[in-house]
C-alpha cells in the first residue's frame, strides 16, 4: 500500500474545489470593490461633516483621549498610534500626514488642530517627526464634534469590532466648503476651494428663509473662495456664478503684491501673498530661472527676505519699468498667478458621489444639522423624562419619609417592599402647601428606577431644603421639556433653532475675529498686452558669429566681419554678420525646420561661444543651411535639392519654442538647400548640371509650409542655386579673380517654371554659386 493512502483510522480531510470563474468577471469584480472602497472610505468627503473617514478618526481619537482646545498637549505619536490601533489600520505616516495638515494654517482656512512644534511651512518642508510634535485640538474641532455624547449620530463598529467610531461628525458648522477638500478616487476626483465661513452662515440662513433662493443671490452672500494665504482672485462673476452652480469651473488666483518706494526715484516690487498651494520656494526658483534665461528682460533680481509673514522682492531692470506690465509678464510665466480648479464632488449621505452646486451642499449640511437637532432634541428628552420619573420619587419619599425609613430598616426585600406600597400625598404637618412650588405627588406606586433611586439616596440628603430644590428641579425639567415636545412638533421651530445655533457659531468665528476675516479679495483682471520681446531689451549692437561645427557667440559691437575670429582646432568661420540685441536670429536647417533664438540670449563672445544644438532642438544629422537676422514683413524662398520650392512670409518661419518650426518638407533623400530673401521680379536657378533658368517670381506659389513646385526639371543631379533678380537689371556673379560679370540679355536663359533651361553664360563660377 503506498504511503499516500489514507489508512482506516486516520481522518478525512476535506479539500475544497477550486473556485473557478471567468478572469474578466473576477477581475471587474474585484476592481469594483476596491473602486467603492477608494471613493467611500479614502478619497471624496462626506457632504455632511466635510471629512474623509481619516480625518474623522483622527478628531474622535483626540477627544478620546481628552485633548481639548483649552486643555494641554500629547505627543503626535501617541495620537497617530491611537488612531491607527482603534480605528484605522493603515500606516501611520500616512494618519500624520493628514494630521499635520489640520495643524497647518496656510493649507486649511480654519484649523482643525492645534500643533506645537514643527508641522512644515509654506516653503513645502516636511513636518518633524511625530515624536517631536506635540498637538491637541482647536474650538472649530470641537465644534464639529459638539453632540456626539447625545446621540446626535450614529454609531459603527470599528475595523475589528472592539469599538465604536461615529459614521458622521454632528457638525456645527459648513466644514467641507470652510475648510475644502481634494482627492483622487477611481474615475472620478473632487477639489473644493476653502471658504469663508461667516459668509457660508449667512448664505445657511438665507437659504432656510427662502429655499428657492437664486443662484446669484447666493454669490452675493458667497462671492467665492476665501483661501489660507490670501490672495487676489481675478474670477469674472459670470464665471463664479456657473461654477457654483453647476459644481465645476476654475478661479484664477493672484498674488497679492505692491510697490515699495526706494531712495533716488527707485523702487521695487514686494510679493505679500502668494495663491494657495504653491510652494515659496519653487516660485523663488521660478522667478531665478525667468531671469537667468531672460524670458522677462524687465525683471533684474529676486529676493525672498520672508519671516513669518511672506515677503519676495522684485527688483526691476530699470526704473523706467512700468510695474503693472513687470507683474503682467510675470503672472503669465509663473506661478504668481494660477487657476484653481472647482470639481465638488461629495458623497451624498455618506454613500452616493455626485457633483453638487453650493446650494446643494449647504442644503446637504442643512438637513444633517436638522437630524442632529432632532437627535439630541430626543436624547434630552429621554434624560428629562428619566430625571422626571426619579424626582418624583425622591418628593413621594420625602412625603413619606417615615414609612420609607421603615421598611428599609426592617424590610428583608425593601426595594420590592418600596414598590409594593402604596404612597399617599398628603403633606407633613411641618410644612404648609404654600411652601411648595408645585402640587404634591399622588397616590400609587414606585416603579424600579424609583425604587433604586430611593435606596441609594444618602442620608444627608433627607433635609427639607433639599425637598424644595427638588421641586424646583422637577418645575424647570417641566418646562423644559414642554419646550422640546414643541421642537420636536414644529419644523419651524427646528429651522429656528438651527439659525440660532449658527449665529453662535458665527459670533466665535466670525469676520470680527482675526480667524475669520476675509483673506483673499476680489479685483477684475487687468489686461496686460502682449509686448513684443524686443521692446523689453535695451539695444545694443552685436556681431554674431556661427562656426561650421556650430558654435555660436554674440560679440559686442559690430566688430569688422573680415576680422580673423578665433575658433577652436579643427573649427572656421560658418556666418557672420552685425545685428543688435533685441533681434531674432533665424536658423534654417538642413531637415527644412526652422528656428529661433533672441539676439540678447546668445552666449557672450568672449570665449568660444555655446555649440547652438544646446539652444535648439536640431537633430545632429541636419546641417545649418543659413542663419539670418529676421526681419518683419520680407518674404523668403525656400527650395530642396531636388529642385522644390516656393515663397514663404518671412514672418511664418519664426519658431515660438526650441524644436522649430517645419516649414519645407522634404522627400525621403532629399536636404533643405537654399533661403534667400525675396528681391526683384525673376528667378535665377541653376542646377548641378550648369543649366540656368529664369523665369517669373509670381509662378512660384506663396505658403506657409509644404514641399512646394517643381522650380527646373533635370535628367540627373539636382538644384544647385538660387536667387531673385530684376529682370531689366540682368544677372551678375563674380568671376575668380573677384570682378563683377553682368549678363544684361536674359532672353536666352528665360522659359517656364519647371523646364530644363540652358547652358549657363561663359565666365560664370565653376561651383555653380550666384555669389
């Protein structure tokens, strides 16, 4: 018998089949859970409270553990390891990190912590470590949890059943529009700008006085996002009022900044504010990098001489520099100004995600307050009638004091003796009826809670001043409870109460309070013109100088162009030629690109220069057909070797970024050739095979990119060169010994576009060049 058979008195031990199912249903199943689970429990906050279940946690745990806002301090690690042990089980950098983010107040509008220590800066540097921290809570977190001990929501087991965590914060106040909120879920993502929280109370009430309140109603109240670090936002109204209503839409946001006079007419530019979410210190780098690469010629120097406030220095180039266009340029190529984009995606009672409009998320946390209200209304009442039931015991016992006396004394079972009796309510002799508040108790009988109540009173209660504040209690708790019973019944009355509770929340953090006063402003965006870059760069003459392997200088002044230049070994002249600084400097490339540099951007002329491939994009195989200074309104011809061209408007081959622009194409073998200036009424072509042909400019099409008409049609060989001439002014070139030689009679050599021609004169250059 093999060993693997099982023997008679050893157990069967059963294996479970193989589940088995279509992959795309496991898989689409499966993602689908973890797609809930990224949208309910991590990414979109709850419409209610405004908080994601992390941050929830967090603020539960801290009032576990009794950290309120008057009171002292724990260490962040002990707050982030209870969080983590007792309600959630993930790791905890990442629950510090969402708890350093409620202490930091340039990230949330009102602080729902209260850190000491290190908890990062608006430079974008880490906090310190959770054991060098120390945190507690803020009066806006207690607000948010103000009622949980009433049973003003609900309760759930936490991941391992030991405790109960609250599905939803009571809430006191708009949390999710006051403070904001982003995250990343499956298929979809939200991003709330914070607010103002005064404003959002006033728009509250508004919208319980007049459910139907207009959209534009509500911007009045709400006009837009009041963020941490100020800030001017430049939102036209119309737009505002889109984006509120519909859920979606974008803020442009600016910094806050102003003029500082300095002494001799002098002055300079003082960033105060910067938009929310930028980091100082990458906008420093920024700003050094537009300058170093003078992309705003206007700005000189950058300086951020920030304490604990936000100062950053522009110093312009000149004090002839208007600053609104300085700032203008600025805004357009930083981060100095951004758009900060709406998406208010919320879960809708904790379970449905959808994209609200303000109205709906103020409604949505509207009608949460009315069920806290309603639920603690209950729970208070449930106390009152408790309360209620327990004093009139103790005023039936003191009625009959005696007889209670007795039969603890000699009862073997007093509490079921108490509740046996039969109690009267005549009153002692020792007090008249007028001392009493209200009538006395009437016959009957104790119930348990009475009867417990009653032994367990002590005995230095049993005095008659005690007896009185009794009644008194049991007449305040009447009256109180006449009034929830009303509460409870009256909608109105609710809405009431709710208006009421957020005038006190607005009282604590209203705009009369440094928390709560508006921070960022409105203004209408002024309108920079796009200036031209060479109006921004002070002239000045250069000579450019490209070798052949593509090294390029700017030397100042117009330095002779037969000088001898000095090249590196093995290097020589390419092109050279005087221009000033605020010129573009053209470059055509052999793969029919074109490109563009600034006269004020190329490298000085003191040493070698820079190889000009590390200022544009050309491709190591493309060679450098021509380079030239640009100039507006000329127009240009471009032709291939194989004989293909056409007129392209000179302001067409200027390239707004380092890759070029691609003007000529070409076939697969064939190579950029020729770009001369338009300048006369003919074409002259001659080819490699020495035939020349004139015909008329106007046969040549005028484009802006393409591979152009056949210019002169050959056997073999192809385009050689190319230039414009005046028809009644003939064709010259210079002959080897350097003399100028002038055909005047073209009409050998004049045809058609796309013929062959004719042989060239006698005398013309043997390399087939016009010179």
């Amino acid at each position: 018998m093999s060993d693997d058979t099982p023997q008679d008195d050893e157990p069967m031990i059963p294996v479970a089949a193989p589940l088995a199912e279509p992959l795309r249903r496991a898989l689409g199943e499966r993602y689908l859970q973890y797609a809930l689970s990224t949208i309910m429990h991590r990414a979109l906050p709850d419409a209610r409270d405004g908080l994601k279940p992390v941050h929830r946690r967090i603020l539960f745990a801290m009032r576990e553990l009794k950290l309120s806002s008057t009171g002292g301090f724990r260490k962040s690690a002990k707050i982030s390891g209870d969080v983590m042990g007792n309600y959630h089980p993930h790791g905890d950098a990442a629950i510090y990190d969402a708890m350093a983010r409620l202490a930091q107040d340039f990230n949330v509008r009102y602080p729902l912590v209260h850190g000491q220590g290190n908890f990062g800066n608006i430079d974008g540097d880490n906090p310190a470590a959770s054991r060098y921290t120390e945190a507690r809570m803020t009066a806006a977190a207690e607000a948010l949890l103000e009622g949980l001990a009433e049973n003003a929501v609900d309760f759930r087991p936490n991941y391992d059943g030991t405790l109960e965590e609250p599905e939803v914060l009571p809430a006191a106040f708009p949390n999710l529009l006051a403070n904001g909120s982003s995250g990343i879920a499956v298929g979809m993502a939200t991003n709330i700008p914070p607010h103002n929280l005064c404003e959002l109370i006033d728009a509250s009430k508004a919208l319980i006085d007049t459910p139907q309140i207009s959209d534009e109603a509500l911007v009045d109240l709400v006009p837009g996002p009041d963020f941490p670090t100020g800030g001017v936002i430049v939102e036209p109204r119309a737009s505002i009022i889109e984006s509120y209503r519909s859920g979606r839409g974008s803020f442009r946001l600016r910094a806050r900044w102003e003029r500082e006079e300095l002494p001799r007419g002098a002055w300079q530019i003082i960033v105060t504010e910067i938009p929310y979410q930028v980091q100082k210190s990458k906008l420093i780098e920024k700003l050094a990098e537009i300058i170093q690469t003078k992309r705003v010629p206007l700005l000189a120097d950058v300086r951020d001489e920030s304490a604990d406030d936000v100062r950053i220095v522009l110093e312009p180039r000149s004090k002839n520099v208007d600053p609104e266009m300085l700032m203008g340029m600025l805004m357009k190529s930083s981060d100095l100004e951004i758009r900060f984009s709406l998406n208010m995606n919320v879960l809708i009672d904790g379970r449905t995600p959808k994209v609200c409009g303000i109205r709906e998320v103020l409604q949505a946390f509207l009608d949460h307050r009315r069920v806290v209200l309603k639920r603690r209304s209950q729970h208070r009442l449930d106390k009152i009638d408790h309360r209620l039931e327990v004093l009139e015991g103790y005023i039936i016992a003191y009625l009959n004091l005696d007889r209670v006396i007795d039969i603890i004394r000699y009862d073997q079972t007093p509490r079921d003796a108490l509740m046996r009796e039969q109690w009267g309510g005549a009153f002692p002799r020792a007090m008249s009826e007028e001392d009493y508040v209200s009538p006395p108790a009437g016959e009957g009988e104790l119930t348990e809670v009475q009867a417990e109540a009653i032994l367990n009173m002590r005995l230095r209660s049993l005095r008659r001043l005690e007896e009185i504040e009794l009644r008194k209690e049991r007449d305040a708790l009447m009256k109180e409870r006449e009034g929830l019973i009303e509460l409870l019944g009256s909608e109105r009355r609710q809405w009431t109460r709710i208006k009421q509770e957020l005038a006190e929340v607005r009282k604590a953090f209203g705009k009369e309070t440094p928390l709560g006063a508006r921070r960022s402003t409105f203004a209408e965006a002024t309108q920079i013109e796009d200036v031209p870059m060479e109006a921004m760069i002070e002239r000045e003459p250069i000579t450019v100088v490209l070798s052949k392997m593509g090294w390029i200088r700017a030397m100042k002044g117009h330095v002779a162009l037969d000088t001898e230049f000095k090249f590196k070994d093995g290097d020589e002249a390419g092109f050279a030629f005087h221009a000033e600084t605020p010129d573009r400097i053209v470059i055509f490339g052999s793969n029919g690109r074109f490109y563009t540099l600034l006269g004020a951007n190329l490298p000085g002329g003191r040493g070698m220069g820079e190889p000009v491939r590390l200022m544009v994009d050309l491709p190591n195989e493309a060679q450098i057909v021509d380079l030239f200074v640009h100039q507006p309104g000329r127009k240009m011809i471009v032709a291939s070797s194989d004989g293909d061209g056409f007129v392209v408007p000179g302001d067409e081959v200027l390239a707004q970024t380092r890759s070029g622009k691609q003007v000529l194409n070409l076939r697969a073998e064939a190579r950029a050739l020729i770009c001369k200036p338009v300048a006369g009424d003919h074409v002259a072509v001659v080819g490699e095979n020495r035939k020349l042909l004139v015909f008329p400019l106007e046969e040549l099409p005028e484009m802006n990119r393409g591979k152009g008409v056949r210019l002169q049609r050959y056997k073999d060989g192809g385009l050689s060169d190319l230039t414009t001439i005046t028809l009644t002014e003939g064709l010259s070139w210079k002959d080897p010994a350097d003399r100028t030689r002038l055909v005047t009679d073209l009409a050998e050599w004049q045809g058609k576009r796309a013929t062959a021609g004719r042989m060239a004169p006698r005398g013309f250059p043997r390399d087939n060049k016009f010179g």
